[in-house]
C-alpha cells in the first residue's frame, strides 16, 4: 500500500509575483470580507478579483472559482471565499473541490495560500487543504490493464501559514485514512480473511506491534458462539479475531484505548439473502476493521503515550447447507442467548464476542466501527456518519447530532427478538 511522501514547506508571508509564477498550480483560501485591500500583497490580486466578482453576490462565499493567471506559466489557481466560521464539513467538503482540479491535471507541485487570516483560523484553513491534497494523493487499488501511473505530487508549498508542529497529525492522519480507503477499495477475492490476517501480519511487524490471531478452534474454547454461527457457513476456515498492541515506553499496563472493527469481507445476508441492488458493494462490508486499523497506523505514528489494542472480526459471510437460519439460538461468549430473526445482522453477531474480548482488559475507553446499519443510511444519508454512546462527552463538539445515547442498565442475559434487526 502507498501513503503519500509529499515534500512541505511552509511560509508565514504570502508569496512574491517570482514564487506564484515558480509553480503551475495554485489552491486559495480568501476571506469573504475585505480581501480586495489584499490586492496589492498579493500577486495577480487584481485578476482573482474580477473572477470573483463576475458571480453574482449570492454565490460568492464558499464558492470554488478558477482562475488562469496572466503570467508565463498561466498558472491554474483555484479558490474560494469564506469566513472564519465556516463549518468542518463545508470547510473540507471545499478543500476536496479546490484540490481536485490539480490532481486531475497530474500536478507535481501545489502551492497552499490562505490569505487573510491569522493564528488558528489561518491554521484551520492551511490543514484542511493539506488534508485534501494528501488524501487526493493517495494511490488506490489499480485493475486495468493500463500499467502506466499518473504522475504523483511530490510538493506542497504553503504560504500565509506557518505552524511549529509541522502539520504532523495531518500527515499521520492521512497515512490512517489512505490505509482504510486503500483496504475497502479491495475486491473480495483480493481480500479474503486469510489474505488480510497475512497482510495484517506484515504491517504488525513492520510497525513493531504485538499480534495474535485467534482461528475458528480458538474461538470455540472461548465460547464465542456469536462469531462461530456467522463464520459456520463459510467453506474456508479463515476467519478469526485479529488482536493487535501498541505499547509506547512507559505506558500504564491498564486502561488505554481498545478498537474494533467489523470486518467482513463479503456480506451475502445469509439465509436472508440481500436482493441484487444491495449485494452490489457488500465487499466493503470490511470497511469498520479498517478504519480501525487506520487508526492505530496513525495513532502510531503520533507516537500517543497511551497503550492501544486493536480487534479485527474478520470473516467472509457465505450462504451454505452450514449457515446459521432463522429461529436458530445461539450462545455469545458472554453467555447471552440470542434468538436469530434475520441473518443479515451477522455484524453485531460478530462484534458481540469481539467487544467483549475487548472489554475483559478494562480499557478507558472502547471505540466500536461498523458498517451498521441500512438503517442509519436512510435516516442520515452519505454525509454522516451515527454515533451511539453511553458517553455523552464523547460527541463531537457543533455539527448534526442524531444519534442514541444509551443507558446503563444491568444487561439480559437473553436477547428479545426484534421486528427489525435493521433498526437499532
């Protein structure tokens, strides 16, 4: 898998006329009030301004507009206007917009100027472009019979921010965010429990993490009777629990963050088989088990002072004279019965045991991802993302809340079968 290796340099002034007209590519930030004073300190100010106002008034803030400047090179320059305030999402949703141009035309080399703006906005502004120029950059899965690669970009230069810390976590979080994406790109036959657990393996050893796999005969002496009925009709005996640790020097030998992830490589639905429109894509059904991989690549590389451990549910759901059937009881390792209504929820069936694998070292603080539910999709669309927690401090502060907020009560010991194992 290839992260980005891009060059950055940083500058607190904004570029001279001789370095705007070094590079062909350009991205800006501008403040929607005022900017126009900024015509003179910065260079082709006057012809960003006339793009600017042939929109009318009211599409010009948060508007990405395109510009080629009148210099040797014609150089491309996208941009928009903003205020201070504009929120994370639009603010990286615009970021991706002004990006992509420059990645389509095989940039080398972008220039970053966020004009206008000073100390944590000017900040805010510089690493969301960083973030989705890095994230643009990052090199997915490949199956055509072309073998030539676009050109990649090598430099980011950034002007009117300069920021001690160096972007770090934007570079980790990137290195994250392009495993995850690069995991999901991954056709099913390219991915298959075994396939990840030995890809898993590499990595664990390269990053200097603790690995344990727990197989199909492992997971029965534990009892997890949850995740073996998922795994029973698959003719490979692949699947299992991927435990990884990340242990910094002198961190506290209890508590730390514990992740897990879904991660099943394809979803059939079982005996409720899912219908043709909704089999389609079912291989990124992994894709929980690599966010949480992703997150600890990250976490990993910000070298955190807290100890981490990693849980993988790895299994491919096939349908087979072995699948586990409606009106099956089955036993979790925690010794909850639960009664099967409809197969098709064979994630939480997974993640049952798993999460209690987890939760037996006492971490701080357990993080669980999933592709769960269709649910959850039809009520927020593609643009969130659900949140369900006993821990309401944990909510990202500002943004959309729609989400559960569950109460500590002393749990079944048997599951009441639900009329809709779609909804939560």
């Amino acid at each position: 898998m290839n992260t980005p290796d891009i060059k950055l340099t940083q500058s607190r002034a904004l570029p001279s006329k001789r370095e705007v007209d070094t590079l062909a590519h350009w991205v800006m930030l501008l403040p929607v009030e005022g900017w126009e004073g900024l015509d003179d300190a910065l260079p082709y100010g006057e012809a960003l301004k006339r793009r600017y106002e042939r929109q009318p008034a009211e599409r010009r803030k948060q508007r990405c507009l395109a510009v080629d400047l009148p210099n040797p090179r014609a150089s491309h320059v996208a941009f928009a206007c903003v205020t201070a305030e504009i929120g994370t999402f639009e603010l990286l949703t615009l970021a991706r917009q002004l990006v992509a141009p420059h990645v389509a035309l095989e940039a080398s080399a972008l220039g970053v100027c966020v004009c206008g703006f000073e100390g944590a906005a000017a900040e805010r502004m510089t690493e969301a472009l960083l973030t989705a120029a890095l994230a643009a950059s990052t090199e997915m899965p490949r199956f055509t019979a072309k073998k030539t690669m676009p050109a990649r970009l090598e430099r980011i230069e950034i002007y009117g921010c300069e920021a001690t810390h160096g972007f770090e976590r934007s570079y980790a979080e990137a290195e994250g965010n392009g495993l995850a994406r690069q995991l999901t790109g991954l056709p099913a036959n390219e991915l298959t429990p075994g396939h990840y657990r030995r890809w898993v393996a590499a990595l664990a050893k390269g990053e200097g993490w603790h690995l344990e796999f727990l197989d199909l005969k492992a997971l029965a002496r534990r009892k997890a009777g949850a995740f073996l009925a998922v795994a029973q009709g698959s003719p490979e005996p692949d699947a299992g629990i991927v435990h990884l640790k990340y242990g910094p020097p002198r961190a506290a030998r209890s508590g730390g963050l514990a992740l897990c992830g879904k991660g099943i490589c394809f979803d059939t639905g079982g005996v409720n088989l899912k219908p043709a429109n909704f089999m389609l894509g079912m291989h990124k059904d992994m894709q929980g088990s690599a966010v949480a991989l992703g997150t600890l690549l990250a976490l990993t590389r910000l070298k955190v002072p807290f100890p981490i451990e990693c849980w993988l549910a790895l299994a491919t759901y096939h349908i087979g004279p072995s699948a586990y059937k409606p009106n099956d009881v089955v036993t979790a390792m925690d010794g909850t019965t639960i009664e099967i209504v409809n197969t098709d929820a064979e994630g939480r069936m997974v993640l049952c045991d798993t999460l209690t694998l987890a939760s037996r070292a006492k971490p701080t603080l357990i993080i669980d991802f999933a592709t769960l539910t269709g649910a959850c999709k039809r009520a927020l669309g593609n643009s969130y993302s659900g949140v369900f927690t006993n821990r309401p401090e944990y909510y990202a502060k500002g943004g959309l809340h729609l989400a559960v907020v569950y109460t500590q009560q002393a749990p079944s010991r048997t599951s009441s079968p639900s009329p809709d194992p779609n909804i939560l």
